[in-house]
C-alpha cells in the first residue's frame, strides 16, 4: 500500500529514492515497494499526471491550470 501512495505522488522521477528511504526507513521490504510505486499504467498516466499538476499549482498558490493551443500548461 506504501508503495502505491508513493507512485502516486507527484515527484516524478523520485519515486524509487522515496521508496528506497522509505525501506530503509521503516524496515520494509524495498522490492515490495519499488513494484508498488510502478502504479502508472499508460491508461492511467495522463489521469496521474494532471492530477499532479493541479494539485501541485494549487499547493505553490498558481492557481488552476489549463491546456494551452501548444499543449503547454498555462497557469490562470
């Protein structure tokens, strides 16, 4: 369940450094995390993604963002 909180998170790129503290940590079974944080399936990537974006933007006060016409996320 750790391991799917932190492939969750929006630290793309940091997952395994988390869950490799985490294992350490805590004293937990670092494979058993490792392949909880690859949660992304590709269906369900873009979903992760925006979500990460938002709450992240709303986090740092930037407010909601959209897609731009080049694809680039704008902040409102």
């Amino acid at each position: 369940f750790l391991g799917v909180c932190i492939g969750t998170t929006p630290f793309f790129g940091l997952h395994t450094a988390i869950a490799m503290g985490a294992a350490v940590g805590l004293r937990l079974n670092f494979v058993l995390l490792f392949l909880g944080t690859q949660v992304s399936l590709p269906i369900a990537a873009p979903f992760l993604a925006m979500a990460s974006i938002t709450v992240g933007s709303t986090v740092l006060g930037r407010g909601h963002p959209t897609i731009g016409l080049e694809g680039a996320a704008v902040f409102e």
